[in-house]
C-alpha cells in the first residue's frame, strides 16, 4: 500500500490523523506505518456507532454438571474411551498465551514466571509436565499450538527453544500469533502509540480459532485426522489437559463442548457460571447474576447456578468449524490505553480513556447446540495466577502446587 492509497483508506472512515506525522518519519517507520493500516480491520469501527458490541442476554436456567462423584462411578469406561482417541491421536491442544498478564506485573510473557523456590519452575512447564502426564500413559504426543501475541511471540518462542520444548517433542508444537485489534478514544479515533505505530492489542481469548485457521494450523489439524481441540489458559498451573477420563466423558456424550468447572466456593464468587439461556450453553458472570439466581438452591439444598468455569474447554472440532462460520460477537471494552496526545506527547492514563475489542471463548460456547459440565476438584485442579499475592496469585498456586505434590 502507497501513502496514497492509505490516505484514501483512513479518509475513507474519518481516521486520516493517523498519517498527521507520516513526514517526520524514516523510510522504514513510513513503510511500516503503512503496512499497519493497510492490516487494520476498519470493519469493527462501526461497532461504536451502533453499540452492538453490548449484548441483550436472554432468559437463563440451570445446567448441571457431570459430578466428581458421577466421574468416579463411570472413570473406567470413559478413560478406555478417552485412551482410544488420545492414541489415534484425535485430540489436540491449544495453549492461550496471547494476553497481556497486566495484573501479575511480569514484563515478560506469563509463562515465563518462575513458581519454583528452591528450583526454577516455570508457568510453561507447569503446563507442559501436566500434558506430558497424558502423553506418558498414551504413549502419544498430542499436536500443541500456542497461540502468542505480537508482543509476547519472539520471548515465548525462544523460551520454548532455550529450554527444550520442556521435553515435549517439538515436531507436535506450534506457535500461532494471535490477530489484533485497533484501540479506539472515547471520539471514535483510532489511537497512535508511536509517531509511526498505531495502538493495537490483542483481540482477546476468543481470538483464538481465527487465527489458528490463518495461520494454516486447521487443515494440518484436519490432514493429521484430528477431531477435538481443547484450550486452555497459560494462568492455571494445576489444571490437568486431555486426560483420558475428560476426553472419554465428551465422547460419550456426544456433547459439541465440555467445559471443566468446579462447585462454587461461595454463593458469591466471582466467576462466571455455565448455564442455558434461551436454550443454548451460556456462561452468565457473576455481575449478570440476581440475587434470586445467586441463592436458589435444589431439593438437596445445592445451588442452582453452582459451577464455575475455569478456562479449560474440550470442542469438537467439525461442529467448531461450523460455528466459527458464523459472525461471533465482539466486546467493546473501557480500557486504559497509553497514546500520544494532540502535542504527539506519550500519555499513560490512570483511569479508562478508550476501547478495546475483544472476541470472548465464553461466545464460542453459547453458539454451540450443547455442552456437558464435567466438575474438578478445586483443590487438584484450579490454581490459576493472575497477581502476585492475595487470591488467584503466585503464592495461591504454590501452595496448591505444593498439595498436589509438585516441589517447588
Ligand atoms: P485474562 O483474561 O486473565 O487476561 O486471560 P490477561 O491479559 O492474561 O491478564 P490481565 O487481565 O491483563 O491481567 C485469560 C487467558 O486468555 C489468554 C491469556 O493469555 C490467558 O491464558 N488471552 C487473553 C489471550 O490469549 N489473548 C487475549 O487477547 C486475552
């Protein structure tokens, strides 16, 4: 794309200011400012005008979910199950690890935090170990990809190299960056963070399957016969992925997605919770939920609205490919964006001054036709690492690291 052709670009959707500095700059910021425009989808912007990016939620109930003890009682039959299609190599896994970790305050990517104390443990290997617990009972290796941001790609794909794919075997891993979206002001204006570099951020956890798709991993996926594709985030360092009694409960079910969930810890915690609403799976926040919803409990005095999703998510993968077909929702989100004022001056605002897109898995969920809850047990299987310290944090998962086993 020439200055020209960008100029009638921008024009074309009122965002012309983001040449305003194209002269100050080098050849190469000039090729590069161009090339980023012309990537731009210009297409989300007329999400603002017409607000959709706000959903109306319908009408909710309950889904309940294949209980801890159900598991137990039927763990043979569903491991044999899930054993078969770990080994004709059905299953594949999808690690998300394109977010921006704000909250943990690392400058590096999340999975390169080091959990251990008296040893280096890293977020990655956490993960890595439990997918390799999988492997080692199969005796196959399942197909990895990770999907990165533009930011995060270069760290995260040394980090691999460096330290050996962790012992996995790095013909079955592959790294996907994830696509970006433009950050917007309050006026509608796409922000500039640079003279020559326009503001963008990735497009969030829903991101993912685009991307994927892009970047030619679908059919390698579709040629290598695989038919479920799990994701998970890179915050949970104790949850288990694939295992063969979760891989087995799903093809029993004959489910299009099944979502790992734990019970609630209290009536009022803040997670999102799997039910219907107007029929079809859904994931109602926490904010979203009455009071009534919050406390209503069964004949055996359990809530209704009981399970909490934990980011951990098992698709089939044809029934995915129809869907993702169809036009996911996308988010329009109040964020704290750093860009150049009108004096060109880098500003970092302390309170929200625009918005962001995002594409949420949770959307994924509710254009399937139907998902099974499989309950985990808390204490085994969620130890995810968003701050530091206090809850959900470094110190959190270490003792749950610890409980489980593991030596830090
Ligand atoms: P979070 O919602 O915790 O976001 O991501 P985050 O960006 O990692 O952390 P904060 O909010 O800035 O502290 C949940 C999972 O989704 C991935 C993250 O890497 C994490 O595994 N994610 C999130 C992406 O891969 N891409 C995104 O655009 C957003």
């Amino acid at each position: 794309m020439n200055y020209q052709e960008a100029l009638e670009l921008t024009s074309k959707y009122g965002q012309q200011h983001l040449l305003q500095y194209y002269d100050s700059l080098s050849d190469s910021e000039k090729a590069s400012l161009l090339s980023q425009i012309e990537k731009l989808d210009f297409s989300l912007l007329s999400l603002l005008k017409e607000n959709s990016g706000t959903q109306n939620r319908g009408a909710f109930e309950p889904l309940g979910a294949l209980t801890v003890d159900e598991i137990e009682e039927n763990r043979s039959e569903y491991e044999r199950l899930g054993f078969e299609a770990l080994k004709e190599e059905k299953v594949a896994a999808v690690l998300l690890a394109g977010g921006m970790g704000t909250r943990l305050g690392f400058d590096k990517p999340k999975g390169m935090y080091n959990v251990g104390e008296t040893r280096e443990l890293y977020i990655f290997e956490c993960l890595i170990n439990n997918i390799l617990d999988v492997v080692r009972v199969t005796g196959h290796y399942m197909y990895l990809l990770v999907m990165t941001s533009e930011l995060n790609h270069e760290d995260t794909v040394n980090f691999f190299r460096e330290k050996e794919y962790f012992g996995y075997d790095p013909d079955y891993v592959r790294f996907f960056v994830q696509d970006t979206a433009p950050c917007v002001g309050y006026d509608g204006k796409i922000l500039l963070e640079e003279k020559g570099k326009i503001a963008v951020s990735p497009n969030g956890n829903g991101g993912w399957f685009t991307s994927l798709a892009k970047a030619g991993l679908l059919d390698l996926l579709n040629a290598h016969g695989v038919e479920y594709i799990s994701v998970f985030g890179v915050d949970n360092v104790c949850q288990r992925i694939n295992d063969p009694a979760y891989v087995g409960a799903m093809l029993k079910s004959g489910r299009d997605v099944t979502a790992k969930v734990v019970r609630k810890a209290d009536p009022n915690e803040r997670v999102g919770v799997l039910c219907l609403e107007d029929g079809r799976p859904s994931i109602v926040e926490y904010y979203e939920m009455t009071d009534d919803m919050i406390h209503l409990k069964d004949e055996n005095g359990n809530l209704l609205y009981n399970f909490g999703v934990i980011l951990n998510y098992l698709f089939r993968l044809d029934r995915l490919t129809e869907i993702m077909n169809d036009q996911i929702p996308v988010h329009i989100v109040e964020k704290k964006i750093p860009c150049l004022d009108g004096n060109g001056e880098l500003q970092k605002p302390e309170s929200p001054n625009g918005y962001k897109f995002e594409y949420l898995v949770l959307d994924m969920i509710h254009l399937l036709s139907s998902c099974l809850p499989y309950e985990v047990v808390r204490e085994r299987e969620f130890a995810p690492i968003k701050n530091r310290t206090g809850v959900d944090s470094v110190e959190s998962a270490r003792a749950l690291l610890v409980e489980n086993g593991v030596t830090l």
